[in-house]
C-alpha cells in the first residue's frame, strides 16, 4: 500500500507470525546488532501507516470474538482507529470513553460512515475495550482509572 510512505516491515512479519499461531519470547541477551540512526528506514513510515498495520492486525486476531467494542480515548487516536476500522468493526462499536468530562455526554460523527457514536464517562465503559491513549503521559492517572476497571488485559481490554 503506497498510501503513506515506508513500510513496516517488521510489524508486519511480527504479526503475521503471531497470526499463524507462532509464539515469540523475549531472550535477556542480544541476538543482532540493530543500528539505529536518523536516516534509517524506518523514520520513514508514517504514523497512519503503523496505526493501519496495527489495525488491521487486530481485526483479523480480536474482532471475530468480540460483539460489541468500545473505544477508550476520544482524542485523535481513538477517532482515527474508527476512521480507519473496517465497516464490520465499526458496526460493533458502541461507545467512545474518556475522561474529559467536556467530551462526555457528547457524541463522535463520523461523516463517512453517517455514524453517531456517545461518548460517555470511562467509569461507565463496558468491556471489551480499545485502548487508543499514550502510555506513560498522565503522571498515572490513565493507569491508575484502568486499574481501577478491574479488567483482564487480552479479554478485556487490549
């Protein structure tokens, strides 16, 4: 697909790897030498890419078992997993959550899909659940409200 440049692939080998039921483990030890420098390759895919791959990946691995779907983040990444979702994944989709609580209450339009999604309160959020926040960027407070879920990571929320 040249709709966005580079192409990831790694990501792409990893997944389908794990998609034909292989297994991967982590070796506390280098194996290869990776060099890494401003003009490698692989700064050259784009965001959108790796979040297509990513997608992609897992509609063919968690979709088929999940009915319904929520979205946790109403921000720029949780709409673009939903601009770029298949129709069958967006159908399942019933909710957005987040914290903001100006969101909440609110709805998310999708003008290509003619579809209108609420966006309610994380509190209220039903697994199964998308998680489309950065990591790491709230002092956490986003780990510490998934904690509080109680939620199984791989059935609950992904």
């Amino acid at each position: 697909d040249e709709s966005y440049p580079g192409c990831p692939e790694d990501m792409i080998f990893f997944y389908r790897w794990i998609e034909k039921g292989f297994r991967l483990f982590r070796v506390d030890q280098p194996l290869v030498l990776y060099r890494y420098h401003l003009s490698a390759t692989s700064f050259s895919v784009h965001r959108l890419r790796l979040l297509e791959e990513k997608i992609r990946h897992f509609e063919r691995m968690i979709m088929p078992q999940v009915e319904r779907l929520t979205i946790w983040g109403a921000g720029r990444d949780g709409k673009k997993f939903f601009q770029f979702a298949s129709d069958e994944t967006k159908s399942k989709v019933v909710a957005f959550c987040d914290v903001d609580p100006k969101k909440m209450g609110t709805s998310y339009h999708d003008f290509n899909s003619k579809m209108t999604i609420p966006i309610i309160s994380f509190v209220d959020a039903q697994s199964p659940v998308v998680i489309c926040v950065a990591l790491d960027r709230t002092n956490g407070e986003f780990e510490n409200n998934l904690i509080s879920k109680n939620w199984t990571e791989g059935s609950d929320f992904w």
